[in-house]
C-alpha cells in the first residue's frame, strides 16, 4: 500500500449488498462491479433466495446482468425460513455456492415476512451450518413493538443473539450493518467466529441527519441511524484496523417514488459513491493506512477466500462529480449524499 495524494489499496470486497432484480438489477449492478470484485448479495427478493436452486437461478441472472469486461462474483446467500433443509444448506455450501446463511427476524425490514418467528425452529440448520462452518449473517433487531426502535439493536444482542451463540458453539455470526456502540463492543468481548460489517453511510450519519430540519427519507434506513456515541464508535471500530470489522456497504436501491412517500422504504443507496466516502471518512480520522484493511482484507479473512489481487488506486484532488441521481426503467434510485465535498477519486 503507498500512501501520499494517492493512495493504492487491493481491490475491495462489498460484504452486504442488495442487487435487487429484473430492471433494478440492471441498472445498480454497474455501481457495484466498477469498484468492487465481490459482494455478499443478499437474499432479500420477492419471493426470497431460499433454497440452492433459487441461488443458482439468482446467480446466473447476476452474472447475465455484468456490464461488458466486468470481473465480479457474486457471493451467494440463503435466505433462512423455519422450514430451511440443513441438507440443502450443506449441499449449497459444499458445492462452493452459497457463502452464508441470512437470518432475517420475521418483519424487521424490508422484504423480511418470510423470516425468523420462532427461534427453536432453525436450531437444526445453525447446528448443521456449526459443523460445516458456513456463517450466518444476522440482521441484528428484535421486533417486538414495545421495544423503541432505536434500543432494537442492543436488545436483540442480550435477548436473541447471545442466546443463540451460547446454544450454538462453534457458530460463525456476522452482525449485519451494526449501528451502536453495543455492537462494536459485544464483537470485541467475543472471539474471532464473532464478525460485524459497518456501512459507509452509518459511519457518516447520525439521526439528526434524518430528522433535524425536516424528515429526510433518503436517510431512513434499517437499523436506523442511532445518537452520536454511536456513529463515533462505528468509526473509531472501521477505523481500527480490528479483523473482526469489515465493509458490507448495505447499499440499497429504491425507487424515488417510494423513498419520498406516506410510508417509505428503508435503504440508502451508496454503491457509486462508497470509495470516495470512505476514504474521506478514513482521512477525517487520520486512518487512511487502514482503509484497506476495512475494505480489502478483514472480510475475505473471515470468509476463508484469498485477498483480490488486483488493486484500486484513490488520488485526492478537486471535488468527485458523482451523479445524484441512478436512471432505472422502473424509476429514479437517488444517490447517497454525505452531506460534504467528497474528494478521493478511484482513478484505476
Ligand atoms: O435499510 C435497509 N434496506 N435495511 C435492510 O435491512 C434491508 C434493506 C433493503 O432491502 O432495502
Ligand atoms: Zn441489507
């Protein structure tokens, strides 16, 4: 890695991503492939990813909607339902298909009806993916609706989490897109089969981004943007060089229409602009040396598969121009604002 106006890093991995399908795929996948190799691409359709060949068929229309010339695999991922097959779970894995397991609380985000209710019920597929060592992606939020949506994070860790891994030994979990302080310091407490992704836009926004001033959809997202503390641990974790931390960006494409509505849609779209972000967020904490480990090297460790091999240059210079807006036949998807000039260009 050489540091100074330009920074050279090995070529990043996106750890969570939504590539949506159909018109939406099309049009958002590009966003991805030109900066990132490899992404863990989420299950979350309608209907959901659930078994291997859902997988299989999912993954070739992927592949069927690269841009020309793009080098980019998608990383698989099951969707986990109370009637999941250990044996096809096993059978996907073993075949080098599916990379995770993604575990959904029933009704805790978008497209989620289909997932968890009852716990005991997935007790044979954790233990079959214990053996196997095949992690489980966790979205981290008890829905409970006594429960304040901006406590969901640390409530599910003591009531869900904490149960499940004490139950399960041996289990590999990455805590999806943590948003508290809470989740950063439950993953350090714990050892090295305890991962979590952070994404950029957590990193930049607090929840008087999205409600000081007027209500701001473009920033509602699952799990919502919590208080300050937070955001300052996210960044003091990302920033830390820590292997448990990586990059899973959460970049997720909505349609204008139903982000700006009576009841809009949770995910911010960062895909085109997550370099440049990133590498601005990294300098505000005098941390540049260790973006890559962020963003290149902790999440091919926990997921066992080699560092890309090729890199990616970022130069400082005059303000990025990035498009505020991605075109999709189905409609506009608005790009994530930070909010400030963004400076690092990904040259190569
Ligand atoms: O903000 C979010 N958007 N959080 C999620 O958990 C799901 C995602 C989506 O699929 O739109
Ligand atoms: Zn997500």
């Amino acid at each position: 890695m050489s540091l100074s106006l330009s920074l050279t890093i090995q070529t990043p991995d996106d750890w969570h991503l939504h590539l949506r399908d159909g018109a939406m795929l099309k049009a958002v996948l590009p966003e991805t492939t030109r900066h990132f190799t490899r992404a863990i691409i989420m299950p979350n359709l309608v209907p959901p990813v659930v078994t291997a060949a859902d997988a299989t068929a999912y993954r070739d229309r992927i592949l069927a909607a690269l841009p020309e010339g793009a080098d980019f695999t998608p990383l698989m991922t099951l969707y986990l339902t109370e009637d999941t097959d250990p044996k096809d779970v096993a059978a996907a894995h073993a075949s080098g298909l599916v990379h995770a397991v993604k575990l959904y609380p029933a009704g805790a985000t978008t497209n989620s009806a289909l997932g968890v209710a009852d716990f005991t019920k997935v007790r044979g597929v954790l233990e079959t993916m214990a053996e196997i060592g095949l992690p489980l992606c966790v979205h981290g939020e008890v829905t409970d609706p006594a429960i304040d949506i901006f406590d969901r994070e640390a409530v599910f860790i003591d009531r869900v989490l904490d149960p499940i891994r004490r139950t399960t030994p041996g289990l590999r979990v990455v805590m999806e897109h943590i948003t508290t302080k809470d989740g950063v310091e439950y993953v350090r407490a714990n050892d090295a089969d305890l991962a979590a992704t952070i994404t950029t836009h957590h990193l930049i926004i607090n929840r008087n981004h999205l409600l000081v001033g007027g209500i701001k959809p473009h920033y509602y997202c699952l799990p919502i943007a919590k208080r300050e503390q937070h955001r300052l641990a996210l960044r003091a974790a990302a920033t830390s060089g820590d292997a448990r931390f990586f990059l899973g960006t959460d970049s997720a494409p909505h349609v204008d229409a139903l982000k700006e509505h009576a009841c809009g849609c949770a995910g911010c779209f960062t895909a085109t602009n997550t370099m440049s972000c990133l590498a601005e967020v990294f300098e505000q904490e005098n941390a540049l040396e260790a973006l890559e480990k962020f963003t290149s090297r902790n999440g091919p460790g926990f997921y066992g598969l080699p560092v890309n091999q090729t890199t990616l240059t970022l130069t400082k210079s005059t303000p990025v121009d990035y498009p505020s807006k991605i075109a999709c036949t189905d409609g506009p998807v608005t790009v994530f604002d930070p909010g400030f000039p963004l400076h690092w260009h990904v040259t190569t």
